[in-house]
C-alpha cells in the first residue's frame, strides 16, 4: 500500500530510487529498504522510519548497478522493524523483492514452505513470495519470468510486485494485482512505480499494468503478458499533470483523495475476512482470545471524534446481532470518570493512528481493572495495536488527512465484521443470516463508487447551500451515529456550526432554534423507522421553513 520504485538501464540506480521513493514520501510509510544488483552480487540495505535513515546508511558505499529496487513500507503483517521491511529474499538470497499489498494465504503457503525446509526470517507475508519463486525457479532452471508467473498462480490476495534475480543481472519483473503499478518508459531504460510522481523527473511516458499482468523489463526491451503466459499488449500514456498533483493523485488535497479511495478501503477491510461457504466472518487477529471471548458479559467501545462515532454505530450493530450489552465511551470520558466494572467485560478501543492520547490512556485504564482489550487499528505495530490483548487491523493505507473519512467506514465494517462472528459463536446469528450481510457487504464499494460518481450534482447541492452558517444533522437508529459524523465533519472541515442529533430529539427543545437560516439534512432511508423521519420532516416544514435535504 505505499511505495515501489524499480530501475533498469544504463544509469546508476541508487540515486535514482532514493529520489524516486522520497517522492513517495508524502504517502507515509514506517521502513525501507533497497536493493540493487552490483557486479559482485546483491548490495541490500533496509532501516526503519525516514527514507534520510535509509540514505545515511547507503551514502557512502559506491553503488554502481543499473538494475535495483526499492520501497517504503505501510505495515500490515509484522510490525516496522528492519527485519521485516522491504526487500524480501528467498533462502539464498538469490532473489529480492519488494511488495505493495496483502496474501491472504500466506499462512498456508509458510507453513507448506517450512515443512519443505525453507528457513523464513521476517514475520511478513510477503516473505512467502521470494521462497515460492525460489521453489519454482528450480535453481534457476526454470527463467524468473515463468517461476514469478507460477508462484502467483498459486497466491490469493493483493500485490504490487518488483523482482530481481541475482544470477539474471538484466531483467526486473513488475507484476500486479490490485495495488497500483505502473511501468515508466524511458530512453533504453525503464521504471517501475507504484505512483507516477516517483518517475516524472525522468519519463512522462507509462503504461498503467492490468491486475493479473506481469512485465519483464530489461534496457532495451519489454514484454507483457497474464499469468497464464499469454501476451497483452499495451501502448504507452502521456502523463500531463504537475507532480504535486500526481501525488495527490489529481484531487485538489488528501481528503477528497482519501474519500475517492472509500470503495477500495472497503475491500480491503473485508478481503479475505467472509467465510461464504461456512457463514462466518475470519477475523485472524481475535483466534487466540476466541475462548475469552465467549464468556464476555459486556463490551464497552471507546475511541475519540469519528472512531467514538464508528464505536456508537458498534454499539447498535452488536446488540443487534449478539445478546451481549454494549456501552459506547469517549475514551476522554472514560479515563477519568468512575465507571463500575463488572466481571468477564471487554473493551474495544479504535483508533486509525492507534496513538490517540485518550483512547491509550483509557485502554491502560481497561489493563488496570484485567478487561480483555481489543484494538481496531490501522497502523500497524502502533502503541494500540501492541499493548491490546489481541484485535484486527484496517488495512486501509495510510490516511493522511486529519479529518478522518475512509478510516470510518472501515471501522464499522469491521465492527460489523466482528458482531457476526460473536454472534456466530453465541448462535444469535445463524450462517444464513450472516451470508445475507456478507452479500450486502460486498455491494458496498459499488454502491460507494455509485454515490462517488455524482460528485458534481453533490457540488451543485453544496453551492446551494453554501451560504448557511448553522446547519441540524438528524438520524435514528443506525443513522443517529452518521447524523453525529456528518456535523462533525462539516463544522472540522468547514467551520460551520452543526450539530448531530437523534430526530425524536428535536421537537424536545431544538426545533425552536430552526428558522428559515437554519438547514436541517435528515438521513431517512426507507428502513423501520422512516415514517418517523418523515413525520419529524414535515413538522420541520410546517413550523419553520428550515430549508431540508
Ligand atoms: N503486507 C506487506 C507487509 O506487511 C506489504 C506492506 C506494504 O504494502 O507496504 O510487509
């Protein structure tokens, strides 16, 4: 999910990556690493944090191979540590890789690899790839195209790959498969990136690689094909915009990038976690706690801003589907108020940075009283991912913007996620139920997209209504939660007064503050309580002529 640069020409490749992935930089990582292939063999190098740590340590080495490799990495199995950043290598350190993406099957193939005798350094699960080309190269019998091809055939999940071999000092292999790639044509040279700003300095000229496509790449030549070996053709694009626009890939700032990603986000979180067969939600990160967690009485949600939010819409989503009482806290609340603690709880704490001061103070606050603590994190080995007893990550990349918005809507289908496997276990949920909400699920990034199409009707509706300076958010039941996170994004972002509130609410005091100056938006599915909105609407109407939507 962050960053990938490849090299292969005549030039020297170090500066080259280095630049290229500072270039990245702006997409935020935890590690890096590079390699690069020099006439005496492999020179390899990894530290963590900065690209300038990475720098450091390579700078004064004299580095003069034209074929390399190099990435910043967004963790998602294993925490940032050396060990486990990019490049990855097979047992003889024959063939290196880097990796943009998630196996789901990599516990599988580990497991097969180690009983063949593969010795595995790093907790990642990239590290599969580099031993199963290993395997399928047969000592170099078998060309790295074709082992590459074979040891995807065999992974399920999401790659951005760059690869070299050692004993092949002339070829980088570019594959793909929903995490972005693109290949940067140059004057007997080529690139690889996962993003056009690394390459602009040096080629405007790509071509976007398909999922399921790899790319064999040397000076002068270059050759695409799927994974079944059959040859694709592509003609290079022309890019035209600035390089502070690529990185935001075209979107005026982070926010409205991050809000174009939803759909995306969305299969990430639930890739590789829905059991359709058997009915059941995989949440890999709560197995060692399943015991304790069949004997929970209560569960108490905390988090701050939009996470409290996604932990309110929790509450609602668990009691619908399990018998167990959920309590929604703002983690500022519950670290310092007295709160009466009762036996066999757990408590969920979600945080997209997972650094979050009062979300951590409350979970040390949970440690204390001996709750099962849970996390529902992005960022891999952060303070709450770490000090939690177990939990489950987002997988969403990173989020940039402060005004959270894709980490929302992945917090709540992992919340969802985890309610039908509770409600699974408890047998409050049966597997046709739960297959129904999977299929629902699974229309999501669709329906997202479908909403994201209409961006331009939504601006025309935002002019419109531009000019107001106090606006009402009114929701029930599930939207209750999305009223409170509509105003609060609206008042972060836009510095309008709005206030979220349950609409049987506003007739008990609020209504008399709505005027012909004063919006109020409802969020009225057609679902149970619709009839009530639409009461709530009309009564808006008649009395105030507060403007609706
Ligand atoms: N899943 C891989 C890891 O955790 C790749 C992470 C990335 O996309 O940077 O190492």
């Amino acid at each position: 999910m962050c960053g990938i640069v490849g090299y292969v020409g005549k030039k020297k490749a170090l500066p080259i990556l280095l630049e290229g992935i500072k270039n990245l930089e702006y997409r935020g990582y935890d590690s890096a690493g590079l390699a690069i292939i020099e006439s005496s063999g492999i020179f390899a190098e990894k530290a963590v944090g900065r690209v300038s740590n990475l720098e450091s340590r390579v700078k004064n080495t004299s580095s003069h191979g034209s074929l390399g490799i190099i990435h910043s990495r967004w963790a998602t199995h294993g925490s940032p540590t050396e060990v486990n950043a990019h490049p990855h290598t097979d047992c003889k350190s024959r063939f290196f890789l880097v990796h943009n993406g998630i196996i789901e099957n990599y516990g599988a193939l580990k497991n097969a690899l180690i009983s063949n005798g593969h010795v595995f350094v790093s907790e990642t699960d990239t590290e599969v790839l580099a031993h199963l080309i290993e395997e399928a190269s047969h000592d170099g019998r078998v060309v790295l195209e074709d082992a590459v091809c074979k040891t995807l055939l065999r992974v399920k999940g999401t790659y951005g790959l760059a690869i070299i071999d050692a004993k092949d000092p002339g070829k980088l292999i570019a594959a793909r498969n929903f995490s972005p790639l693109i290949v940067g044509v140059g004057r007997g040279e080529y690139f690889v990136a996962s993003d056009a700003s690394a390459i602009l300095r040096h080629t405007r000229r790509v071509i976007y690689l398909n999922d399921g496509e790899v790319a064999v790449l040397t000076p002068k030549s270059r050759r695409i094909f799927n994974l079944q070996k059959k040859s694709v053709r592509h003609h290079s694009e022309k890019i035209e915009w600035r390089t502070e626009a690529v990185q935001k890939g075209g979107f005026p700032h982070f926010m409205l990038k991050e809000i174009f990603e939803e759909p995306d986000a969305l299969l990430n979180s639930i890739r590789g976690r829905i059991d359709m067969k058997r009915g059941i939600a995989v949440l890999g990160g709560l197995t060692g706690i399943k015991e304790k967690l069949t004997n929970i009485r209560r569960i108490i949600i905390s988090g701050m801003g939009t996470a409290y939010l996604a932990g309110l819409l929790g509450k609602y989503i668990i009691e619908e589907l399990t018998d167990i009482p959920v309590e929604a806290e703002l983690a500022s609340e519950f670290r310092h108020r007295k709160y009466i603690f009762q036996k066999n709880e757990a408590a969920v704490f979600i945080s997209q940075s997972g650094e979050t001061a009062d979300t951590l103070a409350a979970l040390q606050k949970a440690k204390k009283h001996e709750l099962l603590t849970l996390g529902v994190v992005n960022v891999v080995g952060s303070t709450i991912a770490r000090e939690t007893d177990a939990g489950v990550y987002q997988h969403i990349g990173p989020e940039v913007s402060v005004a959270s918005t894709k980490a929302f809507l992945s917090q709540v289908i992992i919340l969802t996620l985890f309610a039908i496997a509770l409600g699974r276990e408890r047998k409050t949920v049966s597997a046709k139920d739960a297959r129904k909400i999977f299929l629902e699920m699974k229309k999501l990034p669709k329906a997202i997209q479908s909403i994201l199409n209409m961006n331009e009707a939504i601006k025309e509706i935002a002019k419109k209504y531009a000019p107001y300076r106090n606006f009402l958010y009114l929701g029930r039941g599930y939207n209750l939660p999305a009223a409170h996170e509509g105003a609060l994004k609206l008042k972060e972002i836009s510095y309008v007064h709005a206030e979220g509130m349950a609409a049987g609410e506003m007739k008990h005091g609020p209504i008399a503050m709505i005027d012909e100056q004063f919006p109020t938006i409802f969020i009225a599915p057609k679902d149970s309580v619709y009839e009530k909105n639409i009461s709530n609407i009309k009564e808006i109407k008649a009395r105030n002529k507060s403007p609706t939507m």
